[in-house]
C-alpha cells in the first residue's frame, strides 16, 4: 500500500472514537446491595455523555457464580440478577442510543463458568454428546496431563474423580477452557454473538482471545503456558464470516491478548484481513514487573516505555491499529503507577492523558481514571476480593513468605487497585451505595470524587479530558496523523510529534516531579498551544508533569 492511498483503516469511525470502561459491580448501585448494577449505570450516562466519550465497553453483565467478577459465565444470554434484568439491559441500550454513544459487551468466550449447562453436560459422563466441548485428557501417569499453570495459581489441570480425568482451565477450576476446535462450539458461540448484536449491541471486547487457540507447551518466565496455535486466524475470520459481515463497519472490536507481539497485531488488525479492529496488547504494562511474578515490583523506566509504544506506533502504521490504555479493571491506577499520586495527582493525570490520548490509535478510558482516582490502599488480606490476589497471597504465604512484603507487593499490583467503587461525591460511601459497598470505598473519596472534581474549575481532570476528547472529534491530525518519537533516550521528557499532511502537533511532556529544562530547539515553531495542565507557562521549562500540546495549524491557542 502506497502512502498516497490511505489505509482502508483511517476511514473507519472509530479511529476518531474514546471508549470508555465500565466495571459494573464498582461503578454505581441503585438497589442498595452495595454492588453496582445496570440502575446505576443508566443514572450515570449524562457525565458520560458530558465527557464526551463515543463508545461505553461493559465488563461482563451476564448470569454468572462471580468467581472472577463475571469471566466466569454460566449463561450468555441472561443478565445475572445482581446487576439487572434482560428488559433494563434493553432500556439501557437505547438510553446510550439516544445520547449518541454505542454500548461494546464483554465477550468471554476462552472458558466458561463450570456451572455453565454446557459444562455440566460435558462433565457428566465420558460419552456426553458435550464431553469434547472442552478439554479433557487422562491422567499422565497419576498426574497432571501436563505442567501448563493457571494464571491464578496452581495447576491448569482439575480431576474430575467422576470420570477419572483432568479438564483445562488457564483460569480458575470455575472457569473450564473451551474447545475451539470441535465446531459445535464455535457455531453456538457465533449464534449467541449473532444475538447481542440483533439485539442492538454495536461490538464485542474479547476476553483473552488469542487463548482460544492452544499447541505445545511454551515457557512464560516461570510458569509453563501453551502457545498461540496457528488456527488463531482461521477462528478469527470465520466468526468475521459467521458474526461480522455486511455489519462490521457500524461495530467495534477488540481483542484482549495477553503476549501478544506487534507483527502478530498487524495481522489480527490488517482491515483487508478481516479478523478484528484493534487488539489490546501488554507489552506496555508489563515493563516493571516480570512475567515469572506478577507481583513483583521493578523500577520503573520511561526510555523503556517510550521505545516499547512508539515500536507498536511504527509497526501498526501502514496497517492494522492500535488501542491505547494505560489501566484498566486488571491493572494498578495509572496516576499511582505511572505518575505522583501524593504531589502532583492533578498534573500527572492530565500528563498520563494528554499523552495516552494523542497518540494513534483508539484511547479507552477506565471508569475513575477521568477523576485520577488513586490505588486503594489496602494494608490488610481481609480487606481484598480478587481470585487472583487472594490465591496469591495464600499460595506464597504457606510457601514462606513474608506476609508483611507480599502485602506490599499487592498494594501496589492487585487488580483491587482499580476495582474499589467510583467516587461520585463526598460523605458516606463516596455516593457509590446507601449500603456496606462489596469492596471498601478509598480513603480520600472525601476530597478525590467526581463532585469535587467537576468543579474545580481551572483544576479538573474530568474538564481536561473533555479537552482532549474533543480534540480527537475536531482534529484530523489527532486521530491520523503519523507519529515520530523524539528525544527517545531522554530518561524524564516524553516527547513526540503528529503530521498528517502540513498540520502538525507536537506533545512535549515531563514525566517526572522535578523541573525539566527542554532541549534547545525542541519547541522552536512549535505553532500554539492547543492544551497544557498549567495555566502559564515557559518556553523553555517544563514544571513537574507539565505536558503541553502545540500545533501549527491555523487554530488559536486555548
Ligand atoms: O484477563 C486476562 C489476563 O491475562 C490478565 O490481565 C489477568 O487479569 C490476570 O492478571 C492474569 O494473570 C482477562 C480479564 O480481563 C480478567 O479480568 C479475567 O480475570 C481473565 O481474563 C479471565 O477471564
Ligand atoms: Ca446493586
């Protein structure tokens, strides 16, 4: 493809599109269970619909034992009482309809609940019309068929003394792998795919999706994990085929895929290929800690995570697309893990924005995060909820060791960090519940919640994302334009540019809480600034965490 001739990517609506996360458990009840529900989400679409966002992207909602918060399905074409009803599910759509926005499901289809019928069945007898609906295999020599782990501790493998064998699950035991290759199963998971979409959703993120498709053992830092099969890409473009086509172009999808490498996303993304819209990717979030401990914390290294980003940027360039996060419901707050939770909250979040959100690609949104909501702060094992965390801690602590350092640890990695309720407003429970909240509101919801925020006038995060949400609507530059990393050795200046045609921006930011005197030259003819987080400001200097946006189109400067 010739540069001349844009990429059939760039016309699709969604490259000038912000997704937004929804958790729904902490992001706002109505009935007073002290879990957030479908109630609680329709009373908070107007601050979506005031922040700007096109697109809202559900964790999952449907019938399920919540072993893991709702990966864990028992049945996809329900909504599980905790959070609502199929009839409010309707209301719902046509209320983010109505404002303009689209509605995305969590699509969870590695592995389902064990409690699913479909597992049931399969577990039921060797000769079940289901028993190779998931992935069962004989006992090696009164063992694990193999030493593949799942990513919540211990084996991958659970006996099933009934029938004497092992079945998979890359999860928790509740959560027994699918077996993509028998083609029942792919048929029933396009067919209630199929539904949602008749239904009126407008697209699919698809949980751990590369995972679908297993061959031989392969070893990830120290825990054994098959590899991605080959047959990825045929599942992939037969659901397109089965799902997508004649509709693909209202919809979005996105893939998550844990390991995934960028030569691998240009294929999943390249639009003449017809698998999927965009992938999340890791390599980004997976920089300070190693893959053998997940919980272990390294030191943290912008050089390494300017050159990890801006290789997704080159290698997505002429084909394929990227999503850009930098937290979601699995991973720590970013203001806490990227930025200065304790000095310079404010100006960190904004930086963290401005640059997530100005580079190419579609930015999604964690709920909080448009309020730079901080890590929960937990000091105590009681105080956590995630299967993940909880198995963690046991699991290392009968290995010996210190409960006080894996604590520690936690407070910094756990996926509770991102999951505490949204802060809404100050007093009791943060506005999130009348009731006891199913995971401990933050200690600073009095001065850190969306009250307060909105009217901070010259200081809201929330009003700063709106800024940069509606410069992606405005401006071809920011949603096209090509992307050039500059001063890539610099360990604290985060700086790059975006050209389409003569515009061009240039994003210039400190990452660090300690003044930064710019390289001579760098904002030379830098044009106007279009956005900053301080309201004065230095030709030369950057203060802590100061990013600035400039243009040089013909546009005033805000
Ligand atoms: O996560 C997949 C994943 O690989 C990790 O990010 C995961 O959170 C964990 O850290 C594994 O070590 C997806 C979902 O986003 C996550 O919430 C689910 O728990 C998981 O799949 C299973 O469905
Ligand atoms: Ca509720």
């Amino acid at each position: 493809m010739t540069t001349t001739e844009p990429a059939p990517e760039t016309t699709a609506w969604w490259t000038s599109a912000v997704v937004y996360q929804i958790y729904p458990r902490s992001f706002a009840d109505s009935n007073g269970d002290g879990i957030g529900d479908l109630g609680g989400i329709r009373s908070k679409l107007d601050h979506l619909a005031e922040l700007g966002v096109d697109v809202i992207w559900l964790s999952p909602i449907y019938r399920s034992p919540q072993a893991d918060n709702g990966y864990d399905i028992s049945d996809y074409e329900d909504i599980d009482p905790l959070f609502g009803t199929l009839e409010e599910f309707d209301l719902l759509l046509a209320e983010v309809h109505e404002r303009g926005m689209k509605l995305v499901m969590d699509l969870v289809v590695n592995h389902t609940s064990d409690e699913h019928p479909w597992f049931i069945e399969s577990r039921s007898s060797r000769d079940s019309p289901k028993r190779d609906w998931y992935i069962w295999r004989d006992p090696m020599e009164g063992h694990e068929p193999n030493g593949w782990t799942s990513a919540f501790s211990g084996p991958a493998w659970t006996l099933d003394p009934a029938t004497g064998q092992y079945y998979l699950h890359l999860f928790a035991a509740k959560q027994p792998d699918l077996n993509w290759q028998n083609p029942e199963v792919r048929a029933a998971v396009f067919a209630m795919m199929n539904r949602w979409l008749d239904r009126g959703v407008d697209g699919f993120r698809m949980d751990v999706i590369n995972f679908i498709a297993k061959t031989e053992a392969e070893l990830v830092g120290e825990s054994v994990q098959p590899s991605m099969g080959p047959q990825i890409h045929d599942y992939l473009r037969e659901m397109h085929r089965e799902v997508f086509a004649g509709r693909d172009t209202e919809l979005i999808t996105v893939g998550e895929m844990p390991g995934v490498t960028v030569e691998d996303a240009a294929l999943f993304t390249g639009a003449d290929r017809e698998e999927l819209d965009m992938v999340f990717q890791f390599e980004h979030v997976g920089l300070d800690h190693s893959d053998a401990g997940k919980f272990d914390n390294l030191a943290f290294d912008l050089v390494a995570l300017k050159t990890s980003l801006a290789r997704w940027q080159t290698g997505l360039a002429s084909s394929g697309w990227n999503s850009l996060y930098f937290g979601n419901h699995d991973q720590p707050r970013s203001v806490s893990r990227f930025g200065d939770d304790a000095c310079f909250r404010y100006e960190s979040a904004t930086l963290l924005a401005a640059i997530l959100h100005l580079h190419r690609g579609t930015p999604y949104i964690y709920q909080g995060d448009e309020i730079g909501m901080t890590n929960a702060g937990f000091t105590t094992i009681e105080q956590y909820k995630d299967i993940e965390s909880v198995n963690h801690y046991s699991e290392v602590v009968a290995g010996g060791a210190d409960p006080a350092i894996v604590l520690e640890q936690m407070a910094f990695r756990s996926r509770d960090n991102a999951r505490t309720p949204v802060q809404w407003t100050p007093g009791p429970q943060a506005g999130f519940t009348h009731a006891e909240p199913w995971i401990e509101v933050n200690l600073n919801a009095d001065t850190i919640n969306v009250q307060t925020d909105r009217a901070a006038a010259d200081r809201s995060i929330f009003e700063f994302y709106r800024g940069l949400i509606a410069l992606r609507h405005e401006l071809a530059v920011v949603a096209l334009g090509e992307f050039a990393l500059l001063e890539p050795e610099h360990p604290t200046l985060y700086a790059f540019t975006r050209t389409l045609g003569s515009d061009r921006l240039l994003v210039v930011g400190n990452w660090s809480s300690e003044q930064l005197r710019l390289p001579q030259g760098l904002t030379d003819d830098a044009g106007t600034r279009l956005i900053g987080n301080y309201p004065e400001w230095d030709m030369q200097t950057l203060e802590p965490w100061e990013v600035r946006v400039y243009s040089r189109a013909e546009r005033s400067g805000t």
